[in-house]
C-alpha cells in the first residue's frame, strides 16, 4: 500500500496518525505583539477526507470553543481516516474583547472570501478560506445566538436540491434542521463557491456555556465524522446512535413575536417547545400598574430562539417560532416581504 503522505500547513508537516498545533500568522496588535490563527491538525493514520470544524467566527459565541475542545479530547489521530482541522476560535480579535466583531467593527462572517491586501476582516477571511476551507470537502461551522438570546440546537444550511447536505445534516442529528440561505459574505456562501460543503450549527447563547447544546454539538460532530468513514463506531455504540438519534424537524420558515408593549416580559416558554396557533405564550406587565397586555402565537409552531431578557421595549423580539411551509408561487406577498433571517436579529450565521 502506498504510503500516506504529511499534511503541510504554514510550513509544519503533520505525520499520518499524528497532532500537531499549527500557528499561521495572521497579524500584529497596536502594541506589536504577534496575533496568529491557531489550528489543530489531526492527520488521520488511514486516508480519508479532509474536514474543518470552525469556532468562535463571532468572538463572543463560546459554545464552540468548549465544543471543540471537548472534541479534541475524545479524538486520536491513529485511529481517524482522513484529516480534521479544528479551528476553535477563528475571530481571535473579538475572542480577547469578548465582542461579535472585529476591531474595525466589521463582521468577519459578511467579509468572505476577503482579500490579502484588504481590511482586517478581509485579510482574516481570506487566510481562513485559503489555509482551512479550500483544502476541506465538508466543514462545520459553531454558532450561538448573541448576549440575551438563546437558540434551541439546530443545523442550517440549503437543503433543497443538495442531497448530500441533507445527508451530513441528519447525521448530525440536532434536534431542528432550518433551511436557511446563503448571504452575501458568508463563509457559507464563500465554501460553497469553491465546492465545499458546510454545515451551520447554532445553539445556546452567546458569552454563556450551554451544555445541552455543547453535548449535542460534540455527538453530531462525531456522527458527521461516522457517516463519513472518518470514524468507525463499535456495533453496540451504533446501535446506542441509531436507537437514541431521532428524527429532526425541517423549517422553512419563521418569524419573531414581538413586545406588545414595554416593560416585564413574563413567559413558562422554553426553546423547543412547541405552540398552537394564538396560543397565550407569555405576559409584558407594566412596573407601576396591575395591568398585563397577553403576547399570542402568531403561528404553529416550534419556539427555536428566544429573548432571556425580561426587561423589554415596544417592538422588541420576544420569540423566535419556526415551521414549515411551501414556498414558491404560493408564498404569499406578506410573507416575502420579510425575509426569514434577519441579520440585526442574529438569525444569520
């Protein structure tokens, strides 16, 4: 059998069944301190596809850091087929401010595929792109909601005409599946145009671990990498899987009930609940006064976001409620009106 060749990566060559830290530089701080964009290599000791985990492209959203990291300690180089790249945190800049964004206060996750010679964000992009995603077949992409939202566990992605995204999304096995487009700057949309598959997973809040997203993060992680052939799960550990992993609901579809009125937003709702339609979801009382004005489910549905703070303004989001329906001609006016992911809601990747 021929014999599996290093992977070189900013000039460190990683032996098969081997792991190593790889520091690509990417900057200098105000102060000249040197900024690097660190990445764990584990070349499997078999071949097999290349695979990238990312983290933290929002540096506020922590959730995957611990995911990665979790990951990693479960993981041994001898016994994977192929080659996974994790990147727990990719926006280091925001990690170390505990902010969503770069210093120039651009979003690094609307500035793919970037430029060598363009702006910070730019030239993180276009690092990330080159070094991880264009040497990757599939990647997996760790989100959360922002500071005061929560996102029940859930994979987005185009699953309409790409069967093999389909495919890695039920291996994954959150308990939701949106189908969500791709925007313009996306590292999504930026992978996919170099022919690379990736899979958003979002759950939790930002700042804040969450451990039942973080434990589902790290078992669809591991069922991607099965389904793959990168790992090889024991009978009895497949039949564990296959009896516990159930079957995830697709969305199309959702749209945010919003505050009546300001002041205390009282609800019993939690992410993944389900409700009717004009079901009584929660109450926003006045401080002052005895009076409550009701807050209603605007749909059927399933609860995939919500607010955490109870303090809340005239218009403000309460909760996020996804379904699924047909799109195309029948979709009403209204409805494309407003489209289903917001950014200033945190609803895109």
């Amino acid at each position: 059998m021929p014999v599996r060749q290093p992977f070189v990566m900013g000039g460190v060559a990683v032996l098969p069944g081997e792991r190593r830290l790889v520091d690509l530089p990417l900057s200098k701080l105000s102060n000249h301190a040197p900024v690097t964009l660190p990445v764990q290599v584990l070349h499997g000791a078999q071949p097999g596809p290349t695979v990238f985990v990312s983290a933290a492209i929002h540096g506020d959203e922590l959730n995957g850091v611990e995911i990665i990291r979790r990951l990693l300690r479960t993981l041994d180089p001898r016994s994977i087929n192929g080659t996974l790249l994790c990147v727990p945190v990719v926006n280091v800049f925001g990690f170390i401010s505990r902010s969503r964004y770069l210093p120039d206060r651009r979003d690094l996750n609307r500035s793919f595929p970037g430029s060598a010679n363009g702006s910070l964000a730019a030239r993180l992009a276009h690092l990330f792109l080159t070094e991880i995603v264009k040497r990757s077949q599939v990647g997996i992409d760790l989100h959360t909601a922002s500071s005061h939202r929560v996102n029940l566990p859930q994979i987005r992605c185009v699953f309409r005409k790409r069967p093999r995204v389909l495919e890695l999304a039920h291996a994954f096995g959150a308990e939701v599946m949106v189908e969500s487009p791709e925007r313009p700057g996306s590292l999504r949309e930026a992978a996919r145009a170099v022919g690379v598959d990736v899979l958003t997973y979002e759950g939790g809040e930002g700042l804040r671990f969450d451990e039942f997203a973080i434990r589902a993060g790290v078992e669809g992680i591991t069922g991607v990498m099965q389904q793959m052939e990168m790992l090889h799960a024991s009978d009895e550990a497949e039949a564990c899987a296959s009896t516990a992993r159930h079957v995830p609901v697709h969305i199309n579809t959702s749209s945010w009930l919003r505050a009546p009125e300001g002041g205390v937003f009282r609800t019993t709702k939690r992410i993944g609940d389900g409700v009717s339609l004009g079901e009584l979801v929660g109450h926003v009382a006045n401080p002052y006064e005895d009076a409550a004005v009701e807050v209603r489910s605007s749909h059927r549905g399933i609860i995939i976001g919500r607010t955490t703070l109870p303090i809340v303004n005239m218009g403000d989001a309460l909760m996020n409620i996804g379904w699924s329906e047909d799109v195309g001609e029948r979709a009403s006016p209204e409805r494309l009106a407003e489209p289903i992911w917001i950014e200033d809601e945190d609803l895109q990747d």
